[in-house]
C-alpha cells in the first residue's frame, strides 16, 4: 500500500495529525495505522488544552492567554498560538454540536468520579449541564455495581471545594447491569424487558432519588451511539438537567469521541487500519521508505509516530531505560530514574520521550534528523508532565495538527 501520509498509532494525537494532512490537502491519500492499544478507554472525552501552569495550584481560566507564560521548552510555545488555535478550529470543525465550547478561550470545570475538578476547554454535550463553577445545586447517583463511581464521597468533597451544594446517592444498578459498557447497550437498543424499555426503566429507577436540586449527574454509561436521546428522555420525563460523570477505563465518553473521530477521518477520505505491531521499518538514504507488521507493508511519502508515552506502548522498557519501538527513536530520559518511590508521586518517566526539532521531526544528540520524512506528535514526545497540567488533549492535538500539517507538506 502506498501513502503520501502514513500515521502510524493513534489517540487524539493520531486523528489529528491524519486530519490535519487531509486538510491541509483534501486530495492526499492519508491513512492511519492503529496499532492495538485502546488509547481512548482511558480518555474522559474531556479536551484539556490547559488547566494548570506547571507547578500550579489554581486551575487556569483561559488557557490560551497562559501560553506565553510557559517555558520555551513546552510544545505550545514551541508551536506558537496561532498553531494552537488553528488546531481547536479542526477540532470544533469535526466535533460540531457534539462538543460544546467551540470558539471559546474559557475553561469550564466539571466533576470526576472522585469528587475532584477537572478543567476542560471542549467537552461533551453530555457532561455540559455538570459544570462546577456556579450554582445551581446537583445531586450526583451512583449505581451499586459500578465501583469507580462511589456519589456519596465525590459529592461530599465537591461540596467541599466548590461554590455548589452537591449531595450523593447510592442505588442499586438499574436495569441489572452488569457494567457501564452493558447498562449501555442495553439503553442504545432501547431492550424491552417485562414489557417496558430500557430506558423506562432507567426512568423509573432514578424518579425516587430526584429531590430539590435541579441537575442530577449518573455514570458515563448514557448509551454509545444513542447519548443525545437518551439524556433527553430523562431529563424530560424527571424535569431535572442531566450530565455524565466519566468512569475509568473502558470510558464511554472516550470510545465515543474515538467513533467521531474515525467517522470523520473517513468520510473525508482518510483511510484506517489496525495491527499488532510494526515488525520491520525500511529505510534507505535518511528516509523511511516502508514499514511492515508482518501481514501488510505500507509505503508513504511522510510518516507521523503518534503511538503515545510508556502508558501506551509508544516507549518501552524498564524502571532505568525507555527506548521507541517503532523507528527505534532516540529517548530523552529525566536525569533522577523514571520512577517515584511514592506510588502517587510525580513519577520523571512521564517526561521521558523522543526529542524533535521545530518541524517536529525526531533527533540524535547531535539534532540531525532521524529521517528527513518523519515527524512525532503527543505523548511520545519528550516534554513536561501534560497528565498533572491536564493539557495532555490539548497538546496531543496541537503537535498532531502541526505534525500532519507539516507531513502533508512532503508528499
């Protein structure tokens, strides 16, 4: 298979760098190739571009004014603004009204799951009515059979460190499901069970628990395809605004913003696929010539590596050494080991990643390009800890826009 652009990885780094090449060229052929880490089930759907300055306590209001205030070193002043901006405009483009935010510069906060804040700058339609900031009050329930949500003590500490009176509510789980990917499927298709639907039931469930407050927030498990109407057909029948609380992994949220990403790659005329892993990388004269996964080889103008940190597979290794598996990259390593003593520490292998230059192509010690026709986005990149700054969408967005942009260049 021949490409002018080949994305080899995925998350929202991935989609990007393939979409980004396919507008800035909507007649090249561009395909992303997903290698098997589900990168979505952890992410909340929540696009963080900003929440926190580095070392920061206080969650930022407009991250995009904060940008100048980051080190050199960070991938948002080394794109500039403006890059940072047109990367959220191909974003609001592909979300349209799925996401709410779209032109805004303003971060909003929402619950977890742990009754902790969370800054986003887009965000589901679905967790929209959650915002913290202000009033009105909200009650947050629980269901039994999903541990990763306990309402009572995410509300408790929400009452704490926010403006708003939030109470929780423990009941037992509606519908008899036995997981958020279930309770969803069985919402999506709308299941009649003793003669009433799904969502009846879903309905009839929470109406006991709806008090004085006017929003009620459930478990991200509101259906996968069918969200929008789902939501509205609670809200209406208990006369309360209704938001999602994402859930850990699989996140609902996350598979579907990934769908709303793989639909638009598509039908803009990108191309998807999935393998293991890459088995043989070819090169020839400082270029990537193919690439190989043992049952497929794919040959391409431009590659763009976006296969995400050690979380994800994209470095691999031990507690002492990391290394790239795929274009066998050079590693930046932290110069205090990869791993925090404390289990919840500011572990250094977050920092760890292949360094680039201002193309966002990788480099040897001696900043020569590791090929001339390959670039690196989001979190293989070596840089500061996006996780803790909550900007790790915002960046994975950013440096996939810049790097597809800049491959889509080369073909």
């Amino acid at each position: 298979m021949s490409e002018d652009v080949l994305v080899v990885g995925g998350g929202i780094e991935g989609y990007s760098a393939a979409l980004s090449a396919l507008d800035a060229d909507p007649g090249a052929s561009v395909r992303l190739l997903r290698l098997p880490a589900d990168r979505f089930a952890t992410e909340t759907g929540l696009l963080d571009v900003l929440g926190f300055e580095p070392g920061g306590t206080e969650p930022v209001a407009n991250p995009l004014s904060a940008v100048d205030r980051l080190p050199e070193s960070h991938p948002y002043s080394r794109l500039g603004l403006d890059t940072v901006r047109d990367a959220l405009a191909l974003f609001d483009d592909v979300a349209g009204e799925r996401y709410v935010g779209s032109g805004t510069e303003t971060n909003a906060l929402f619950p977890t799951a742990v009754g902790e804040v969370a800054p986003a700058l887009r965000y589901p339609r679905s967790v929209s009515n959650g915002v913290v900031s202000g009033p009105p009050s909200m009650r947050l329930v629980g269901f039994e059979g999903f541990p990763d949500f306990d309402a009572e003590l995410a509300a408790e500490r929400l009452d704490e460190r926010t403006p708003l009176d939030v109470t929780g509510q423990m009941i037992d789980t509606p519908l008899s499901a036995d997981s958020p990917a279930e309770m969803a499927r069985l919402l999506d298709e709308n299941e009649i069970s003793d003669g009433q639907p799904a969502r009846e039931r879903l309905v009839d469930a929470l109406e006991p628990v709806v008090d004085v407050e006017p929003r009620i927030g459930l478990p991200a498990a509101l259906g996968e395809s069918e969200t929008a109407a789902i939501t509205e057909t609670i809200a209406e029948k208990l006369r309360v605004s209704v938001f999602e609380v994402s859930l850990g992994p699989p996140s609902l949220p996350g598979r579907r913003l990934e769908s709303l990403l793989a639909e638009t790659l598509e039908s803009r005329g990108g191309e998807l696929d999935s393998a293991g892993r890459i088995t043989e990388v070819e090169r020839t004269e400082g270029r990537i010539e193919r690439v190989s996964t043992g049952r497929e080889s794919y040959e391409a103008d431009s590659y763009v590596l976006a296969t995400g940190g050690a979380e994800s597979g994209g470095l691999v290794g031990g507690p002492e050494d990391l290394r790239e598996p795929v274009f066998d990259c050079p590693v930046t390593l932290p110069d205090r080991g990869l791993v925090d003593e404390r289990f919840l520490g500011d572990h250094p292998a977050v920092r760890a990643g292949v360094p680039t230059d201002d193309r966002l192509r990788p480099v040897t010690s001696d900043e020569s390009a590791v090929a001339e026709n390959l670039y690196a986005a989001g979190r293989v990149l070596a840089g500061p800890n996006v996780v803790a700054d909550h900007a790790a969408g915002g960046v994975g967005l950013a440096t996939g826009y810049e790097a597809g942009r800049r491959a889509s260049e080369r073909s």
